[in-house]
C-alpha cells in the first residue's frame, strides 16, 4: 500500500481546494488515501473500489477515520434501519431515542450516554448531514472493542463518494464532532494503518 497523502491548512476550504485538486489528476479513484490535517485534528479519508471479476462480486466504501484524544468517556453507533435492523429490535436489540424524530426514525442508535449523544448531534447542520448520507454507519468507539485501545470516530458508507463537494460535507461533520470531542487543539494525532 502506498504511503497515504498528506495536505494540511488552517481553513477547510483551503484543505478542500488541496483535497480537490490532487483527486482531480487521479485518471481511476479505485484507491484513495489522505490524511487530511487541520487545526491539530487529523482525518483520513479512504476510498476503496473493487470492481470484482469473474464470479466475483466487487466492493465499494468511502471511510472517514480520526483518531479521538482520551480521555472521552462517550460511545456510540449510528447505523441504517432497515428491515434486519427492525428484526433485531424486536429480538431485543437496544435502540436509543435522541428526541431528533427525523434522526430516530433513521438510524438504529446505540450509546453508553443517551443525554450527552444528544447534546453532541444537537446542531441541525449536523442532524442534516446525518440525513443526508443515511445509508451508512457512524462510530466512535475503541479499535477490535477494546478498552485500552485508542478511541476512533468512523463514518463508513458502502459506496464509493467521488465528489470533492460530498466528501467536504462529510469530513465536515467528522470535524466538528471531533471539535466538540476533543475542544482543546492537540499535536495532530497521525493515524497508523487501520486495515485489519
């Protein structure tokens, strides 16, 4: 794998204009990795496409990922409801209600702290994103589910978003949770492989 590429900027527009461009030369997107650096804050964006071949189905995700300083005694796990999901409930899946109907009505909600889930999604801009890209799953919680391990903030979708536009909206929302998190500036924390 090669070596994720870098950009850093003061600004998110200046960030995004770096991000834009280099995505802009890239003849096949079927790889993308950046770590994107801005105010001590570090996310890395991953883009994986697999077109599969033969009998082979292929594969796509877009996968944001930052790093979150300890110490943040939140969890929580957002993920689609769908019928499975609705299945699940009924077997006696927990699923919290944050008062944002539209929110509850999408997403099955986990979390260790209900009320401080609430107050870090209650801001509309937020509450919009979140329903903007809805097929998807928004974490934070330790690496492998352990508890000494470092504490990440992840928004997976299967599905390959190509356009510099969606994935400013998104690191967006990535960014301001994590300032919100982690509200001290902090050395910008880089982030190791996260392939498993």
């Amino acid at each position: 794998m090669d070596t994720p590429r870098t950009f850093s900027a003061d600004t998110e527009a200046a960030l995004w204009q770096q991000v834009a461009a280099d995505m802009a030369q890239e003849p096949d997107l079927l790889e993308y990795t950046a770590n994107l650096q801005q105010n001590g804050h570090t996310i890395q964006l991953d883009i994986d496409i697999d077109m599969g071949g033969g009998f082979e189905g292929g594969y796509e995700t877009t996968t944001f990922t930052a790093v979150v300083p300890r110490p943040v005694a939140l969890r929580f796990a957002l993920h689609e409801q769908d019928w499975i999901h609705e299945l699940g409930k009924l077997l006696g899946l927990t699923d919290v209600e944050l008062g944002y109907p539209e929110l509850d009505a999408a997403y099955i909600i986990t979390t260790n702290d209900k009320e401080a889930l609430r107050a870090l999604f209650s801001d509309p801009a937020i509450q919009q994103t979140l329903l903007k890209y809805q097929e998807m799953r928004l974490t934070l919680a330790p690496s492998h589910h352990e508890d000494d391990s470092e504490l990440y903030l992840t928004f997976l979708k299967e599905q390959a978003i190509l356009e510099p536009e969606q994935l400013q909206e998104i690191y967006h929302l990535l960014y301001t949770l994590l300032q919100q998190l982690a509200p001290t500036s902090v050395a910008a924390v880089p982030l190791s492989n996260l392939q498993a």
